[in-house]
C-alpha cells in the first residue's frame, strides 16, 4: 500500500522551537478520503450526508461503505456525521449507524462525477 503525507501544519513546542506536523495516510484508510487518496483516473467523488428533521445531524454517525462487487467487507468505514469520499468508480451500499438506528441506501458511482447521499436517520 502506497503512502500518503499530509501536512497538518507547525507547531510550537517548549523552547519555542517549532515542528512541521504531518500524518502520514495509506491509500484506503482515513477519515476524509478526499485528502487522504490521491485523485485517480475516472474516481467518482461522493458526500455522505446523514440528517434529523431535514438537518445535518452533527452527531456521531459511523459510515460503512460496501461494494456491491464484494459486499462481504467495506471498503471503508468512518465515523462522522458527514464525509466526502473519492471511490472508484462501479454500485455501492452504504449504512450510516447512530446509536440504535441503522439506514442503508445504494447508489450508482459513475466515472469522474460528484454526488450527494443523504439519509435520514429519524
């Protein structure tokens, strides 16, 4: 697995000495793919939006995002109440989990194009 670094910025520690932050990411695993993965040929961009009365929730949401190819094990797996993920492109399941409810919807990821999943959680 490729690597990634991404600059978090300086720090200022005991001395006054400063420290260049950065993370390092594996392609795959992050917690905003849009920054983690670089861009790659025909990936699809899509923002995962769970929301109560018709408003984002800004609550803890885990998001497992499921391959309908390979749908034994996620592709990914975030906790956050929104996140935007680049993905290859190809059909997709993907459930959003806060506390005791649990919604799933599939959709459609064509080649280089953005698109919005929301899903109620009320």
């Amino acid at each position: 697995m490729y690597g990634y670094i991404l600059p978090l910025g300086p720090k200022r520690v005991s001395g006054g000495v400063m420290l260049l932050m950065a993370v390092l990411l594996q392609a795959g695993v992050a917690a905003d793919a849009k920054q983690a993965l670089p861009p790659s040929e025909g990936a699809g961009v899509v923002k995962l939006v769970a929301t109560l009365h018709e408003s984002p929730t800004f609550a803890k949401v885990t998001w497992f995002v499921y391959r309908l190819d390979n749908i034994s094990r996620p592709v990914r797996v975030v906790p956050r109440h929104m996140v935007t993920l680049s993905l290859k492109p190809g059909s997709y399941k993907v459930t959003a989990r806060m506390d005791e409810v649990e919604r799933s919807r599939m959709f459609e990821l064509p080649p280089n194009s953005e698109q919005e999943v929301v899903i109620p959680m009320d």
